[in-house]
C-alpha cells in the first residue's frame, strides 16, 4: 500500500467524528462513540459510530481495541479483530466487551476502538491429494510449549 488509498466516509449522525490517527506514525484510525452508553462486567455492546464506509474493493477494515482501554478498563474488541468488508455499507460499530471488574462508562465522543485497513490478496483455493512437508508439520494449539 504505497499510494494512497481512498476510503468513502458518510456521516450518519451530527455527533460522528472523523476517524483520526493520534501519530503520524499511527497505522491505526482512532473512532468515537457517538452515544453515553455503560457496560457491566462480563457484558458485550455494540457501540454505534455514526458514520458509514465505502472501503475500495481489495481491502478490508479491522476493528481493534484500544492498548490503554485493555491495559487500564479490561475493554476489548468482543469479535477481535473485527472485520468490515468492502462490500458492507452499514452503519460502523464496535462491539466491546467489558473484562474488567468494574462497570464501563463511555461518554459522547470517546475514542472506544481503533481501525486498521488491510489489503485482501485475490484466494484461489487448488485441490490437491498432499501438502508439502515443514518441520512443524501438524503442530498446533501449543505445540511449542506455550
């Protein structure tokens, strides 16, 4: 992703707020509540953003947490990453979920989550009878010793 990459944004709401990166270094778009909303422990919500996108064919948008929400409110993305893709023309959301002990109360405006954009490469699937061989082999869920 060299060029610059074009992405339709529809404000839905007064409230919306343009996603923003907080760097110029920042690959990731932070995005805002639009409503006051509370989340109890252990509870998922979808939080509106009042906006909606228009992402160009081969690419797709993830919904990410944000670190210092996870590290400070035990809030994440329920669903994470969660993925808009290029076809959807929705209003965008966050669903978080709420893994702290205390309740979770957002205000209007609040950055609840990030956006990264991803190239999604064309995937052909090819039948084949055998895989090719690796040292890992079938290895998984651990395999390591993590």
């Amino acid at each position: 992703m060299g060029d610059d990459v074009s992405v339709k944004i529809k404000m839905l709401d007064v409230r919306a707020k343009m996603p923003e990166q907080s760097t110029a270094g920042a690959a990731g778009f932070d995005v805002f509540a639009i409503n006051g909303d509370e989340v109890l422990p252990g509870e998922a919500r979808k939080i509106v953003l009042g906006f909606a996108l228009e992402i160009p064919p081969g690419y797709a948008m993830e919904m990410l947490p944000r670190s210092g929400l996870a590290l400070n409110k035990g809030i994440t993305i329920a669903n994470s990453p969660g993925l808009i893709d290029c076809d959807y023309r929705g209003e965008v959301a966050a669903l978080i979920r709420n893994l702290g002990a205390s309740i979770f109360v957002i205000s209007p405006g609040m950055k609840i989550a990030q956006v990264k954009f991803v190239e999604v490469p064309k995937i052909v699937f090819q039948t084949v009878t055998e895989l090719s061989e690796t040292a890992r082999g079938a290895g998984g869920f651990g395999h390591t010793g993590s």
